[in-house]
C-alpha cells in the first residue's frame, strides 16, 4: 500500500477507555517523521480541539491542534466555503470555543444557518422552539452528526441525531451532515491536507462509520482490532475493509 | 344525507377564536334533541375534556364531558384494548387529569408504554431522556398527535411531532398515532357512539385533517367554511368534501 496521507481514528484506535494503545505515539511519531500527511478524527461534538489535545498528549501522543479533525472543524470550513455568516449554534461543552477561534459567534440575529451539536440539557423546549423559528425564516439546517444514542456511565443517552430528525420533520427541511460517516466530512479531511482520496488511507475501528465512510468515499479503509472491533462484527459486515491489522502500532507493516 | 351520528370538530366550527359560530349552540342543541350521536372533536392534547366543556359552556353549547372525543380519550381507550396497565406521560396542561379519572397515572416503573402529547417546556432533555429509556426497554410507543407546530400570540411553537419524530428516530419504534387524521382517532370515536362509519358524517373546517382523515375512514366529509376554511384550498385539493356548508348552523339543510 502506498499513501501519502492517513485518516486516523481517535476513540478505539489511539486509546481505548483511559489507556493509550500500546506503541500507538511511537507508531504516530515514525509516521510523522516520515512526511506523512495526517488527519486524527473524531466524532465529539461537545469538545474542542484543544481539549482533545490535551487528552492525547496527556496519553503521550505528539499531536498538535492542528493535526485533529471534528464536525465542528468540518462545520466551520463547510459554512465558510458556502459564505455563510451568521450562525446560531445549539450545542453545549466548550465545542463554541473552537468557533470562536474561527472568529465565529452564535447569532440570534441575521441566522443564516443553525449548527446542532450533541447539546445534552440545552435541548431545551425553548432552544429547540428558538431553532425551529430560525430554521422557519429561511436559517439552513447543519448537524455536526446524527448519531441516535451514546452510551453513558448511567445508561443510554439521547445523541444530536433526535433533535436534528425533530427540527427536520417541523421544517421539512435536510441537514446538512458533517461528522463521520458523512462524505462531506471525509472529504473536507482530505481537503484540509490538500490530498486526494486515493492518496489517502483511513484507520478505524469501526467497520461502518469509519470503514464503510471512507470506502464510499473512494478511500481506503484499514480496520483495527482495538476498541469497538468484534471478529462477528467483522464477518457479518457487508463492507470489507482494505486491510485489517491488530492496531494502529502496526500500521507501518503494509506500507 | 341520512346519518344517525356526528363527529363534529370544535375548534373553527363550534367557534373561532373566542366568538362562538352564530346559530352554531341553538343548531347542536336541535340535533340532539333529534336524538342524533355527536361526539365533539379536538386535537387538543394539552387539555382535558371538562376544561374544554367549560369553554364551551361559556359560549353558551349544551355539551358535556362524555360528548367531547380528544387523542387523550382514544388513548385511553387504545390503552384498554391494549391491555396495557403501566404508562409514563411526557404531556404538560391538564390532560393528565384525564388518565387520572381513568385510573391511568404515569409511572416510572413497569411502564408499558410512553404516551407523549404537546408537552411544551416538559420537552427537556432529560424527560426526551427517560422517555427513551422506557421504549429502549420495551416500551411502545404512543403519540397522541404528531402535528409540526401551532400557532401562539408571540410565533410558532413546536408541536408533539418532532418530539415523537426523536424518539422514533432514536428508537427506530413507529409511533401509534391517536389523534386526527388517524384512523386510530376516527374509529375509536365511531366506537365511543356504537356506529359505523357510513352511519356518520364529519363536519370539519379542515380539508386535510377533518374531511380527509375521515373520508379515508368511510366517513362522509361535510366541510364548513368557517374557521380555517379557505376557497383557495379547497379549490387545490385532491379531496373532495361529500358537501360543503356555509357553518355548523346550516348542517340540518342537507339532512
């Protein structure tokens, strides 16, 4: 296999619950060295990208902020190419910093588009009506995903994709979809390094979101068997990932 | 037309706004005394039948409690049929009063079904939450309308619908559906009087939701042109109304 750029998973793939992947930085580190182009992708709607740094280096990657790619990165390159310029944001955590930092502020005036993230208690009746107003005066509809559920210490929790469905069915309106496995995510990641799909390899350990996303996006996907992988799960799937490797420290042995 | 029932809506044919229809109290008080079945229809899932007597009695309608028909009353009797015991409301207004006079209270526990109506600000996250935790333990789910929005002094509210859009969406469970234009709705108030469908005739100010909800039940449409009632629109639909009348007051011309 010969790439030029890597997609790179974070949860499952980097790190599983509080533990780095063994030789996972090391691995990360060879392949930097190397010229690598990489993108570290992650689903997270509630965190910035420094946070999700500092977690990482905190596990002893040598990742910079740069170097990560979320919805809400997506988000803020896909409204910028569509020259939008008021957002209404409906989120929670500290994911408005990382709009902030691309000088973009929630709105409640001028709303062009409404960004609906994993907001937990802010799904409010009275921030989903105020969406639900923006959206009926013409605001488009962006999801950073949607995602059903996740799973929590307590139990099952509602993700974005409820609410986004909910604004859909008062609006008649789509959302525009940025986080995994959306195309557009893959493909702004790619748009980020400058390289093309075929290029491009990505390394997940979910064989839909992040296998079947990339392959459908003409890149190709490495699955790993860390985190969520499950050998029935692997030969139930419809979508035969590339190459499967034990983790991402072994990522180097196809090159 | 010969009928030996009525389903006749309230809200834009009994009155509109807060005038009454004129002729429309001294109209109903003759079908009665004629000794036709009427049950008074409303889509209302924020209140309970006593409350809506007491507006109407205020207008000056002869019209009881065991007269009026609301999602909250099929799904009462949806429930009984059912055989279902433990429910959990995600509601809001008083229609909790209903269930109560049932011996219907929401539960937390052993909940068989969630029954989920226009709840406003009881839409929070963690009732949208525990909500879906019933159905995910097998709950099912009940929805007692799945409206897009109304219409309030200061702007549009979201309705029950994309609420129960989320949770289906969530749960991947298709709501059952009890108040206009179900077919749930229009049989169970048949089932209320102990006619059938070519014995009764619907008088709606609503060419969707009145006459065709009940035309697709077997039950003649009569649609009056108070209320909601547009030429425009009924000029553009697809369906037909069996009669069209000036109000309510005038029903007894096409008898």
């Amino acid at each position: 296999m010969s790439k030029q750029a890597f997609l790179i998973d974070i949860d499952g793939v980097l790190y599983v619950g509080d533990s780095p992947v063994p030789g996972a930085a090391d691995a990360i580190s060879d392949l930097k060295k190397k010229g690598y182009n990489i993108r570290f992708l992650s689903n997270t709607t509630r965190k910035s990208r420094k946070t999700i740094v500092a977690r990482l280096t905190g596990m002893g990657f040598d990742i910079g902020p740069g170097e990560i790619f979320t919805p809400a990165v997506a988000a803020i390159s896909f409204i910028k190419k569509a020259g939008i310029s008021g957002v209404h944001l409906l989120t929670t955590g500290d994911v408005d910093k990382e709009f902030a930092e691309a000088g973009i502020y929630s709105c409640s005036d001028g709303v062009d588009a409404v960004i609906v993230g994993d907001a937990g208690d802010n799904f409010s009746y009275e921030r989903m009506n105020g969406a639900f107003r923006f959206l009926l005066e013409g605001a488009g509809l962006i999801a950073l995903e949607k995602d059903r559920y996740w799973m929590a210490g307590d139990g099952m929790m509602l993700s974005a994709g409820p609410f986004v469905s909910a604004l859909e069915y008062a609006t008649g309106k789509t959302a525009a979809i940025m986080g995994k496995p959306s195309k557009t995510f893959f493909e702004l990641a790619l748009d980020s390094m400058g390289v093309g799909a075929s290029d491009t390899a990505m390394v997940g350990d979910d064989i839909m979101t992040d296998i079947g996303g990339s392959i459908s996006c003409g890149i190709d996907g490495i699955l790993v068997r860390t985190g969520k992988f499950r050998p029935e799960t692997l030969q139930a799937a419809e979508v035969k990932p590339t190459a499967v490797i034990r983790s991402v420290a072994h990522l180097e042995t196809i090159l």
